[in-house]
C-alpha cells in the first residue's frame, strides 16, 4: 500500500517543528488551509488545563469565547 507523500512531508515537518504554534502553522502551509487548530483538553487535578494553538487572529479569537460559539461550534459538538 502507497502511502501519502504529503503526509510524509508532513509528518517530517511536524517533527522539526520548534514548538506547537509553530507545527500549527506548517500544517496550514502543507495542506494550504485558512486557518487550523489544535486543541489539548487536559485536567490536571481536579482544574481544567485546556491548550489552543491556532493561526486566527487574536481578535477572532476573543470573539469566539465572548460570544460563547463553542456552545453552537458544530466541530466542537461533535468532538473533532
């Protein structure tokens, strides 16, 4: 079986990546994507520790959690 060069690549660049910001953004140049985000749900003891890297804007951002759209997010919903 082939396997996907572009995720080779991928992968490859991921690896070098010097910090989670910057493997966000390679993977929006790889695949030539808008925006991407990865998000880390973590608890750490019994507090909520959530990690985001995203290539929105700050301002899209505040937006976002003002307005409370990771309520009615159809890929928050279904847990993507």
């Amino acid at each position: 079986m082939a396997i996907n060069k572009q995720l080779v690549i991928a992968f490859e660049a991921l690896d070098g990546a010097a910090d989670v910001q910057s493997a966000v953004e390679q993977v929006r140049e790889l695949y030539d994507l808008h925006h991407v985000v990865y998000h880390l749900g973590q608890t750490v003891g019994s507090m909520d520790t959530p990690f985001v890297g995203t290539t929105y804007p700050d301002e899209w951002v505040s937006r976002y959690l003002l307005k409370g759209y990771v309520h009615v997010d159809p890929v928050v919903q279904e847990d993507f």
